[in-house]
C-alpha cells in the first residue's frame, strides 16, 4: 500500500535548483514538495561552490533569504590573473558599470534557503529512497519514493528534476529524446579548505608552468585553495605538505607573495567536464541545475546557472497557473539554453587559458601567456572576462 499525497509542482532534490526553485513557488503562492534523499545535515555540510554572480546575490536577497548572505558575504569588486611570476587585476566595478560577485559558500546558501522554507512550514523531506519518477509525458506525473519506512506516491502537475549530475529525474526520459554534447578535460582539481586567513583579500586565478592554482576564500578565517593535478591522482597521493609546496611554487611572485598555510579541514578531488543535455523538458518534467548540465569551475558557473534555470522555471509555472498558458513553459529550455551556452564557451575559455594540457609544447605555453597579457591589458578583452563572471542579467 503507498500513501498518497498531492501537490502543484513536485521537487526532486534539495541543492541550491530545488531549493531556490521551492522558494520562488512559494512566494508566488505555489504548492511544491521537496524531496531529498541525503540528510539535512549532509546537505548543509556539502562544500562545493562559493562564487555568487552579482544577478544571484540580488535575487536571493529581494525574495528575502539574502540577510545573512549580506551579513556574512564577502564583495568582490575584483579578481587578480596571475602569470609570469605577477599579479594583473581586473577591476569588475570599473568595468561592469558597478557590479561585484560575493564569496559566500553555496552549503551556506542551502543552509539559509532551508531555514526559510522549515520555517514557513513548507513540505521537504529528507532522507526519502528508491525516488522514481512515472508518467511524465502525462498532465498527472507522479513521484514514487519510500519515507520513514513508508512507500508513498507524491501525484503533482509538474516535476521539476533537480537532482544534480547523478540523480535520477534524467533518466525517466526515454532514451534518444535528449541529445548530450560534451568536452572532458585532462585534468582535475584538488581542492582543500585551510583553516587560514586569506593570502589576499581577493580571488587569485593562477596560470603557471606546473598547472593552475587557484586562491579563493569562504570567510576571514578560511581559505579554499585548489591546484591542477592529474584525473587519475589519488588523494594519498597528496599529503598536506606536497599540496602546500605546490601552491606555494604556482603562486609564487617576483615581488615576493606570501601564501598563509594553515590545517588542512578538507580535501577533496574533482573532475573537469562541459556537458548540456538538450532539450531540458519532456513532458511534464523539467531538468534544471546540474541535472541538465555541468561546467568545469573555473568560472565559477554551475551553482549561478542552477539558480538562473530555477528563476525562468518559476515564471513559465507562475504564468501557468494565473493564466493556464503553457506557451512561457514552453520556452523554458530554450531560454534557459542561450545562457547556458554562453557560460559554458566562458568557462571552456578560462580552463583553456589557465591551466596546462598534458602535451603541451612551447608553442601553446606561449599562446596561453599571449592571451593573458590580451586580457588584463586590453579594457576591451579585459571587459569580456569581467561581464561574464560578474553574471549577465537574468532574463
Ligand atoms: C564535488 C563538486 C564540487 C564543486 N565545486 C565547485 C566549485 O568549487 N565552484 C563552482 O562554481 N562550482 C562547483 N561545483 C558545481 C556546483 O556546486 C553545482 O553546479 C551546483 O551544486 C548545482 O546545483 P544543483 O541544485 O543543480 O545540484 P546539486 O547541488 O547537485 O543538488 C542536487 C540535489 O539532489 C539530491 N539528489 C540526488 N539524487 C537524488 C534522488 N535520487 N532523490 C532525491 N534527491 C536526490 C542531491 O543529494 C542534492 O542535494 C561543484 C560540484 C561538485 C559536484
């Protein structure tokens, strides 16, 4: 026997798509329930992303979950391109008529969107297992999953799949519909969480013989530092003292940068991939965030296109219920494609800039160090780099 429940729009998973997707609902006066099969605890844990484009700051904030992100946030007006043993800045505000990103890690971001939603008394459930997905080509789709020992079905007007890169809201599409285009890169990165100040107070992308380093922040007191190591490379293979000779050797300058060390909280290894799946809609059910695609880090993207999929999904649902239109649902991949493209050709060109490819000759070396000195001395190349990581409007 399966308990039967039934809501507008049915949520499947509680990152930063389905929570921000959640909120958004709700504000407009629409039912969802939101299903996770981690703990509350492991999803406020989880340190991934910590960039947030100016456009993602601004949302939050007016839809009333931005207090403790403007508390707590660190603006940037800024980042540094380091290569050649130097620093170049480029300068958002000057250059993006005001703008700024804010460092602000996305297990806060989670931390606060889940506060708000328990706090309005609105349905996510933690934990829940076996979550499928039935008749999704249907105006009656449904969510089966099992909870506190209970089988149950969740029958809604919509899904919205918000399950991540390895979630299973994907796979209820019939195979051939959706089309997958893809670029793997041959490398990863390490990434540590160093209970250390900042080296310097704002974020440092570094192009250097040995590979990328990367100097990033998640507060006063903790740097996140991440280096280029192969995709094979076990974490064995990384002791802290190896790690911190590496960034000290990628981040070192002529004029003498020191780089603060501190222990080593977490460590972790990350792949590299470009992937969209197109169309992101079939039926009833509507990918969003790393469901639909995913971007290599480097220019801090996959959390801001989570949230811009999220913010077009809730305006084709808003329209839908005030007018039974589905006409703005019906572009909703369509829209949402055009700036996924644009972040993913941003991000592909910052991880070709800045990192090492196995093979490399002096050839591409030179290439690279050609186009770094383009960047930070042209206003014109300069402006291109600074408008796509502060984030084009949503829209
Ligand atoms: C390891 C890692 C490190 C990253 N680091 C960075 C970074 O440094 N900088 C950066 O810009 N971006 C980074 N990203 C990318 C960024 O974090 C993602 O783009 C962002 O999390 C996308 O949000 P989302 O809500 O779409 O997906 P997710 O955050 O993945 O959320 C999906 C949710 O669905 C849940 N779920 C999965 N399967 C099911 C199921 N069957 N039933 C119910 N729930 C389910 C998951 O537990 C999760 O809570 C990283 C991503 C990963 C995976």
């Amino acid at each position: 026997m399966r308990t039967a429940m039934r809501t507008q729009v049915g949520i499947v998973g509680a990152g930063p798509a389905g929570l921000v997707l959640a909120h958004l609902l709700q504000r407009r006066g629409i039912e969802s329930v939101v299903l996770e099969n981690r703990s509350r605890d492991y999803v406020e844990k989880r340190v991934r992303a910590g960039v947030l484009e100016y456009g993602t700051v601004q949302l939050l904030t007016e839809t009333g979950v931005g207090d403790r992100l403007r508390r707590e946030g660190l603006v940037h007006t800024g980042v540094e391109l380091r290569f050649d043993g130097q620093g170049h800045r480029i300068p958002f505000d000057e250059l993006t008529g005001g703008r700024s990103i804010t460092v602000y890690g996305q297990q806060e971001v989670v931390k606060d969107l889940i506060r708000a939603r328990l706090e309005a008394g609105a349905p996510l459930l933690f934990g829940v297992a076996d979550v499928s997905l039935h008749g999704v080509d249907s105006p009656t789709p449904s969510i089966r999953f099992r909870a506190d020992g209970q089988d149950q079905e969740l029958q809604c007007d919509v899904i919205a799949g918000c399950d991540g890169f390895h979630g299973v809201s994907r796979d209820s599409v019939p195979a051939g519909v959706l089309t997958g285009y893809e670029r793997a890169y041959p490398f990863a990165w390490l990434g540590i969480l160093a209970k250390a100040p900042p080296s310097s107070e704002e974020l440092i992308y570094t192009y250097h013989e040995r590979g990328f380093a990367l100097h990033s922040m998640r507060s006063p007191q903790v740097t996140r530092l991440y280096l280029q190591c192969d995709p094979d490379d076990e974490l064995a293979a990384w002791p802290d003292e190896r790690i911190w000779d590496e960034l000290h050797a990628r981040l070192a300058t002529r004029d003498g940068f020191t780089l603060t060390e501190g222990p080593v909280l977490e460590k972790g290894i990350t792949g590299m991939r470009s992937v969209v799946l197109e169309p992101m809609q079939y039926g009833r059910l509507f990918l969003a965030g790393d469901a639909a695609h995913i971007v290599p880090a480097t220019g801090a993207k996959g959390l801001n296109l989570a949230v811009a999929d999220v913010w077009v999904l809730a305006r084709g649902l808003a329209e839908f219920y005030r007018t039974g239109s589905a006409a703005e649902l019906d572009r909703y991949s369509a829209t949402c494609l055009r700036r996924i493209w644009r972040g993913q050709h941003f991000s592909w060109w910052m991880t070709s800039m800045l990192h090492r490819f196995r093979g490399d000759d002096e050839f591409g070396h030179r290439l690279q160090l050609s186009q770094l000195a383009y960047v930070t001395s042209s206003r014109a190349a300069a402006t291109t780099l600074a408008e796509n990581y502060v984030g084009l409007p949503l829209g």
